[in-house]
C-alpha cells in the first residue's frame, strides 16, 4: 500500500508535495480505492489526472462512492480530475446539470433580454448575443421592434416553459381586447388581470399565491368581484370559433382544476375556464403570437363532459380529459351573462361551487 502511494507521488510532478492518499471511512476504504483503481490499470497520479469523472466512472468495479472519494482526495492536495469535453450543460433556469440542456434561441427585444436574465436565469447574462439587429418580433413581450438572437443552456422543459410565457402575454392581451370588443357600451363588468405572467426562475413561486386567485376578476361598477377567469391558452381550435381544425379532448391538469375551484372558493364567486388560440405568424426570422380565437366553460358543465382522469403520458401528473362540447364561443358570453348567470351565481351561494373533475 505505501508503495503505491509512494509511486503514485514519485510520477507526478503536479502536486505540491503532498501524497495523494485515499481517505473514506478508514484505512481499510483507502486501501480499497486504491486496489480498484489499481485493477482497473491506473497505476499513477499522472493516469489517474488524464481521466475525466465520466471516464473514471466507467472502469470497471469503480462506482459513485469510489469516484466521490477520489475527487475529495485530489481536491485535498489542489488536484483535480480533467475537464471531461462531453460534459453536460447547466440549465440557466433550475441551475443544475442537466443531459438535455443545450442551447436554446430566442428573439428578444433588449428590455425583455434584461429581464429573462435578471428574473428568470439568476443574473445570468446570455451564453451568445448576435451583433445583428433585426426588426422583428419580441418572443416575449410580443411587440415589433429591434431584436437580437439571444442564447441561454437551457433544458427541454425550461425552454417550453420560458417560450410559453410568451405565448401567455400574447393570449392575455387577447382576453383584454376581446372582453373590451365584447363587452363595449352593454356591460358595466370591468376586467383586471390578477396573475399576471410573470419571468421567474422555476421554483420561485409560493403555493399560497399559486391557489389563491384566478388569471383574471371582473369586478362590477362598485369594484365587486362578481367572476373569475382561469386562462388557458394553445395552438388548437375548438367549435364554432378559431382557424383550423378542432382539437379532439380538452386536457387540464387535475392541479389546474383545483385551482379553479380554488380560486372561487377564495373570490367566493364562479370561475370560468377559458381557452385561448394563440397561433404564430411568420415574420421572418421571428414569429408573431396572434389569438385568433375565445372560448368560455361554464363550470356547471364540466362534470358531464368530462371522459376521463388519467396519468399525461411520460408525466407524473394526472389530467382530465373533457368533449370540447363544454366550450361556447366567446361572443355567446354577454347573452349567457344577461340571461343565466345570475341564477348560477345563486346556486353557488346555495351549493358551493360545483365538482369539475372526479376519478
Ligand atoms: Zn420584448
Ligand atoms: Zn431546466
């Protein structure tokens, strides 16, 4: 055993004079580190140096513990293993390594770039940022105006999620122009956005806000909240609106109804689920969001068209899965609200608000 050492010292000029001995849970650990890594042919501080963690991990009988303890001993006498080239990307967003990140693209106005790296990646400025100016499309904020290709290492789910906000912007806005259209010279309802999208790293969000309120409330001409909206927004259309084909189910994250029922229990009014189609239009080489079309749920419907409850394929969550019968357009919202809504806003404060979902 101090032979090995002793040669493992004698071949290296790297280390600062001090031996490289495998430390671990006792002499009796040491001496086995050592003997694998002997086995599996590194016979010196200099060999063992020109190994990467991925390298050193695959020689055979050599395991995660093993690998842990050589890199402590090394770092105890200011070594280290080398760089391994195929190292995995660290997410911008959750800050960690992650196998799938890699970098991800994104058109952004300069205000919106800030943004993306002061709220949602930690300070992080991006990996790469094009010297090119294009006139364009913001995949943020959604507006027309000077862009830049922006780069971040993000992972695949960080990446749907950060281009999803956008999508979001775009579809609240929509909700607002369609309400304002919709609503114009017949209704004394006002709509305020109550949950804003908003850029923050994953995680950052506590469950006391995340169940307390609905996207949107419209509150009557005293300020009373009088409904809530919960928006959902897609690529898809549903019947009798929107542009192309309709989507065959309509799924909604179980969570996503709880906080739907949430949210009334709280605003202790209805709350109606609305989807909105935001699609993309090319504007080469960015893309504008454009919501092309509404739709509303009343809640009392939900339970009888729902189909199923099941767990979303390669996810841990379970979903819902309605007939889009459910949904009217939009534009049938303000008849619904003169001649329904007011006896189910009774039945809710006589029976509670009603179950949308059950397994
Ligand atoms: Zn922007
Ligand atoms: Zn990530």
């Amino acid at each position: 055993m101090k032979q090995f050492l002793v040669r493992l010292t004698a071949r290296s000029g790297r280390e600062a004079g001090g031996a490289v001995e495998f430390r671990g849970s006792g002499v009796s650990f040491a001496r086995a580190v050592e003997k694998k890594l002997l086995r599996a042919q590194v016979t010196s501080v200099e060999q063992l140096l020109a190994l990467n963690e991925r390298e050193l991990r695959s020689l055979p009988d050599i395991g995660p513990v093993t690998v842990s303890s050589v890199i402590a001993t090394l770092a105890e006498a200011g070594l280290s293993l080398a760089a391994d080239p195929y190292e995995a990307y660290e997410c911008a967003r959750h800050s960690d390594v992650a196998r799938d990140a890699e970098l991800r693209s994104y058109f952004l106005c300069n205000s919106c770039r800030d943004a993306y790296a002061q709220l949602a990646f930690g300070a992080r400025s991006p990996e790469w940022v094009s010297s090119e100016r294009v006139e364009g499309y913001c995949g943020h904020c959604n507006e027309l105006r000077v862009v830049r290709l922006s780069q971040w290492f993000l992972c695949g789910t960080c990446d749907r999620v950060v281009r999803s906000l956008g999508r979001g912007l775009a579809s609240a806005k929509f909700v607002e122009s369609v309400w304002a259209d919709t609503f114009r010279g017949t209704s004394e309802l006002s709509l305020r956005e109550t949950d804003p999208v908003e850029l923050r790293p994953r995680g950052r969000r506590s469950d006391v806000d995340r169940v307390s309120t609905a996207d949107f409330v419209a509150d009557d001409a005293s300020g009373k909240a009088v409904l809530g909206i919960e928006l959902k927004s897609g690529r898809s259309a549903l019947a009798g609106d929107g542009i192309g084909n309709t989507m065959p189910q309509f799924q909604l994250d179980t969570t996503d109804c709880d906080d739907i029922t949430a949210a009334a229990i709280t605003l202790n009014v209805p709350v109606f689920l609305v989807h909105a189609q935001v699609i993309g239009r090319a504007h080469a080489p960015t893309e504008r969001y454009e919501g092309v079309g509404l739709w509303f749920a009343r809640p009392w419907d939900m339970l009888q068209h729902l189909e199923a409850v099941r767990r979303r394929p390669r996810e841990t969550r379970d979903a819902a899965y309605f007939k889009t019968a459910m949904f009217r357009p939009f534009a049938e919202f303000p008849a619904y609200m003169k001649d329904q809504f007011w006896a189910d806003f009774e039945s809710m404060r006589r029976d509670g608000f009603p179950l949308l979902y059950q397994r």
